[in-house]
C-alpha cells in the first residue's frame, strides 16, 4: 500500500510540473502582435538585415525569454533594450520569445556556401 501511495504522488506532482510548463509557454500569435517595437531593429519576422542587430528568428525561447528579463532588470546592460524590455509584461516576453523561436532563420550570404571556398 505504501509503494502505491509513493507511486501515485510521484505521478501527481509529474503532471503538476508537466501542466506548469505547458501553461508557462508563450503563445506565437499573440507574440506577432507585440513586436511594433522590435521591428525596427530585428526585423518582423527576426531576421536583422543590419549586422548590429541580432537575428532572433528561430533563437531558443527560453534564451530570448532569459535576455528579455535580464534587459527588465538591468543585469544586461544596454539602455534602450531596458526602456522597451520595462514595458513587457511576463506573459508579452513568453509570447515575444514563443514568436521568434518559430520564425525561420536567414543566414543571407551563406547559401550555397561550401566549407574550403
């Protein structure tokens, strides 16, 4: 009866942890409408035509996540990245990060491109 009772709480507090970042998860749609701001410099789909800004298209979600709220809190340091980052809600920086994470990448000038040319 003891094993049952172990076996059952590990399964519940699996699908508790399951269902927290099911529920955590950024919704790309609701991101495409929240990047006015981003455009400028990143591109609407994430691909930066200009080297000195980063391409976001298809980075990790939890990585643009993590930049968002490090530019929110200060600990990265670039001041116009904190002036937009402070205005995102927890839920804008999901759905942000959730719409680049699925954009696809272009790496223009490397098409084609062989090793050794």
């Amino acid at each position: 009866m003891m094993i049952r009772g172990f076996t059952l709480t590990l399964i519940g507090a699996a699908l508790a942890l399951s269902a927290t970042t099911t529920f955590a998860a950024g919704d790309p749609a609701s991101g495409s409408k929240k990047i006015a701001t981003c455009v400028a410099c990143h591109g609407k789909d994430g691909n930066s035509v200009d080297p000195q800004y980063p391409r976001l298209a298809g980075q990790y979600a939890d990585y643009l996540e993590q930049a968002l709220h490090e530019y929110k809190s200060g600990k990265r340091d670039n001041l116009v990245m904190k002036g937009f980052a402070a205005t995102l809600s927890d839920q804008d920086i999901d759905d942000i990060s959730a719409y680049f994470h699925t954009m696809p990448t272009k790496l223009s000038g490397l098409e084609g491109h062989v090793q050794g040319d």
